[in-house]
C-alpha cells in the first residue's frame, strides 16, 4: 500500500479514519503492518494486501469460485482475454477495451482511481501505467488469490498499485475521495449490485468518473438458457435498460454507452444535478 492512500480510507466497519502501526516497508510502499481504527479496531497488512474485508461477507458460488488459487491463474491467461469477442460475437480484443477505459476514465487528470473488484488487476495496470506521478491507483478484490495474481502481474511491470482485500458493497473509503472508479465484468457476480453502484457515488468526487462493464441480459434463446443456469451460481445478468437507470438512480450523470451482443459499457462522468 502506498502511504498516500491511508488518508483515504476508513475502516469498513465503523467508517472512521485508520492509522498505522508496525509498518515494514518495501519499494517505497507498506508492506505489513496494521492499521487501527479510530475505535480500536485491527486490519492487517500482509505481503503488501490490506486486508479490509469484513467477516460478516456473504458469498455466493461465483465469488466462492473466485476465491480458488487455479481461477485466480487461469482468468486471465485463459479467458479475459478472448471474453468479450466471445460474449459480444465480433472480434473485441482487450486493446480496444482498454482504450476506451483510458478514454473515458482519464486518469491523466490525476487524483486516486480504483479498479473495483479488479480480479487479475487488467484495469488496474493500465490505469496506473497512465497516471501522474502524484496519483494513485488501488485495486480491490474479495479474492487474495486474485489479489496475489494482480500483485505479480503489477510488479512485473513495475507498476506501484496498492492492493486492498475488501468488498464492493462497502468500500473502505472516505466521502468523495476518488476521482475515478472502473468495474470490469464483476458487477454480473456483486451479491447486492445496486448496494455497490451507491457505494462507488458516495465515493467518487463531484467531478468522478466510472467505467462499467457488464454482461447484459442475452437477447437470444441459447444465450438465456445459459444465462439462466448461471444464476444458480449467483451471477445476475441485469438488463441493459436496467442497468442505466440503477446508475442513474443511483445519482451519476451517464456520458456514454456502448452495447455488442452481450456486453455493455458504460461511463458517467459527475452526479446528476436535480
């Protein structure tokens, strides 16, 4: 964790400010320690992961799976690459993902972004390869499989990112701390996604910015077959109409839209102005 972040954050139980203590460092960044809440409450540091999750989580199947050491390997050497040309039906490779993350969510602009639930760090990593030298990127994930991966994958490329083991639907962060926020894919696996969707609004600055992802409700009968057995699992394929009107209920100003087959991007940019 880089120390400029700890500002920042607030203890996902009691919503106070953290400090910390028995801080051994790495590289510049924290890299075990704990961090102690104003109500004495203890969060541990390990191997550089915060770990902010609290215990009371619920989980379904999706998450359970996620939280396996081989899914945390295989995603993204196996499948992040090719989802969306297979979810979409045309050729969609990840370049042209990316490009649109980095278009919308401009973190040129500086300040502290957050790849939620972020997986293998795909988001992550090229948020941070585009930042200013005083911002910061954090990555969040249920999974420290998944957070061990991101971790590897960031170092390797030399990237400073601060990684967080916390959950979507109450994350560890002040009031309009964060100038921008991106979501990729892991809103379909969200136990209470509109719970997270207000959570990312409470979090973001006035001006903040987000980037969704999603795998929409399918429009053919062989895509709601599958989609339906996924349920069981817990995943949850919300309608793309929907899905627009729960981030504006939720308060965010949608600037743009994008839907190929069953995928669906969304940005907002600012909060909707009554």
């Amino acid at each position: 964790m880089h120390p400029d972040v700890l500002p920042w954050l607030r203890c996902p139980v009691s919503q106070t400010s953290l400090s910390l203590h028995d801080a051994r460092w790495r590289d510049g960044m924290v890299w075990s320690g704990s961090l102690v809440s104003a109500v004495g409450q203890q969060w541990p540091i390990r191997d550089g992961i915060v770990d902010l999750l609290p215990r009371s989580a619920a989980w379904n199947g999706a998450q359970v799976v996620n939280r396996l050491p081989l899914a945390a390997w295989g995603y993204e050497r196996l499948w992040r690459w090719q989802a969306l040309s297979k979810l979409s039906g045309r050729s969609f490779p990840l370049d042209e993902e990316v490009a649109l993350l980095i278009a919308q969510l401009a973190p040129q602009r500086g300040g502290i972004y957050l790849d939620l639930a972020c997986s293998n760090g795909l988001y992550a990593r090229a948020i941070a390869a585009n930042l200013p030298a005083d911002s910061h990127c954090v990555a969040l994930d249920h999974s420290l499989p998944m957070l061990r991966e991101a971790q590897r994958r960031s170092h390797a490329k030399r990237l400073k990112i601060s990684y967080i083991r916390g959950l979507a639907e109450d994350l560890p962060f002040a009031d309009q701390s964060l100038a921008g926020v991106a979501c990729g894919g892991s809103l379909n696996e969200f136990v209470r996604p509109d719970r997270a969707i207000s959570e990312v609004r409470r979090c973001l600055l006035a001006a903040g910015r987000s980037f969704w992802m999603q795998a929409q409700q399918a429009a053919s009968r062989s895509g709601r077959l599958l989609q339906t057995f996924l349920l069981s699992g817990g995943i949850q394929f919300l309608a793309g109409d929907q899905f627009v009107a729960s981030l504006r209920a939720a308060g965010l100003h949608i600037s743009f839209e994008q839907r190929d087959g069953a995928v669906q991007i969304v940005a907002t940019r600012g909060r909707i102005i009554a």
